[in-house]
C-alpha cells in the first residue's frame, strides 16, 4: 500500500476503498430487506395456496371415502375377479416395462 499512498497527484486510493467498502454495505442492506420482503410475500402465498388446497381437499375428502368404501365391498364380493384384474394390470406394466426397456438400447 505504500506504493498507492506515496502519490503526489492527490489521489487518495485509501478513500475511494472505504467509499466502496460504504457502498457494498449499503447494497448488502438493501439486498436483504428485499430479500426478506420476497420471503414474506412467498410465505404468504404458500399459506394461501395451502389453505386453498385443504379447502378444495376438505370438500372431496368424503366423496373418496364414499367411493373407497364401495371399492372395499366391491372386492370383498368378488374376490375372483378383482385377483384377475390385478394380474392383468400386473402383465402390463410388465409389458409395458419390457416394451419401453428394448427401445432404450
């Protein structure tokens, strides 16, 4: 430094650094306040959408119970087709595996 400081034009290098090292901490500030003002509003929105999604949830919720407790009877009273209907799905994907495995080479 004692090279920059020794300079007769009246440049101070030791001043224009302290200008900056001011100016980066005020840019640092100003970058989080955004920051957190960004985080507000998002966290915002995600309690809303959440809330939302619950809301719409909340309405359907008894409608897949109703529609799983018919399923549940439905497979108890035909336990011979529901098997069949598994296997089939089964033989499928498997298929569908196989297929979509060979075309990968």
């Amino acid at each position: 430094m004692a090279l920059f400081s020794s300079r007769s034009d009246g440049y101070d290098l030791h001043r224009d650094i302290e200008a900056l090292r001011r100016e980066v901490a005020a840019l640092s500030r100003s970058a989080s306040r955004r920051g957190a003002a960004a985080w507000r509003g998002a966290s915002g929105e995600a309690a809303g959408l959440y809330d939302d999604v619950a809301e719409r949830i909340g309405h359907a919720l008894p409608v897949i119970r109703r529609r799983a407790h018919d399923l549940e009877e439905t497979i108890r009273e035909n336990p011979a087709r529901t098997a069949a209907v598994v296997g089939l799905a089964a033989l499928a994907v498997a298929a569908a595996v196989f297929v979509l495995g060979g075309n990968r080479r």
